[in-house]
C-alpha cells in the first residue's frame, strides 16, 4: 500500500495518515524493514518517472484526439448521431521547455552570461556621411560610455569629442 502510495505522489506525512500512524513511525519502519524502504523508494521512482515523462511530453508539445458525439433520440432511446474525432496539436511548454534544457544540460542552457568588465574593446563607427551623426555618435558613447579613450584609434569615435580623427 505504501508503494502505490508513494508512486501516487504521495509524502512520507500522506503515506503516514494513510497507513494510521505517525511519520516517526513510518520513518522507524523504513529503518527497521529494508524491503518496505525500497518498496517506498521504488513507489517514488515511478512517480517521478511519470512526471518526467508528462512534462517532456508537454514541454516539447503532443498531439491529442478529440471526440464529438452528438445523440438524437429514437423510439425513445438515445442513438449516435454523428461522431467526430479531431486531432489537435497542443504547442510546447516554452517555460517547461527551459527548465528541462536548463538542468538537463546546464553546460549549453544558462540562465546567466558571464561578461568580463575588465577587458577592453574597440567599437569601430561608420559616420563619415554627415556632421551631425558623428555629433549625435560622439554624445552616445559619452553617456553610455562604452569606449575607453586608451583604445581609440584613428577612423574611430574619440571620447569627450563629436569629432572622428
């Protein structure tokens, strides 16, 4: 019973108040019988199992029939009608999608980018068209400050000045 408990998802508290004793007592007969332990931990393994299984099928998207039936009443029994059977896509879980992509491969899928502050960059501009672009460029890296004046060189935005050397 524990088990199937266990593979119905239940907790150690459930599977406690089931089986009409305390979680203590439930926990001191998973120490003292090692077969109902693993009867437990084997219950549990399934229910993951079929919860891993559903979410990979929800996270990657599935297809399902749908059945219409439509009845009509002869000689006073119900009759079928019509019956329609509809297959429908259900799209991915795109959330799901990432949470599984995220801890099954945590190596390819990050939630975070790492990006060193410290090394520098040279951004090259193409403004030679137009007087006004080159001022409108050289304000933009002054307030966003993404040009270090050390590495500016010739055909590149000079820092603190609308001019291009």
């Amino acid at each position: 019973m524990a088990a199937r408990a266990k593979a119905a998802g239940m907790s150690d508290e459930q599977v406690a108040y089931l089986c009409g004793i305390s979680v203590t007592s439930l926990t001191r007969w998973k120490n003292k019988y090692p077969e109902f332990q693993r009867a437990c931990t084997e219950g549990k393994a399934v229910a993951i199992q079929y919860l891993i299984s559903k979410g990979l099928q929800a996270a990657g998207g599935y297809e399902v029939e749908e059945t219409t039936v439509e009845f009509i009443i002869v000689d006073g029994k119900e009759v079928i009608k019509s019956r329609k059977v509809k297959t429908k896509h259900v799209a991915c879980d795109k959330t799901l999608l990432m949470f599984f992509l995220m801890n099954m491969s945590p190596e390819s899928f990050k939630d975070t980018r790492e990006i060193n502050i410290n090394e520098k960059h040279t951004y090259e501009f193409d403004v030679k068209e137009s007087s006004k672009i080159q001022e409108l460029c050289g304000e933009l890296a002054k307030h966003v400050k993404i040009i270090d004046a050390e590495i500016v060189k010739p055909k590149q935005l000079m820092v603190g000045s609308s001019e291009l050397s």
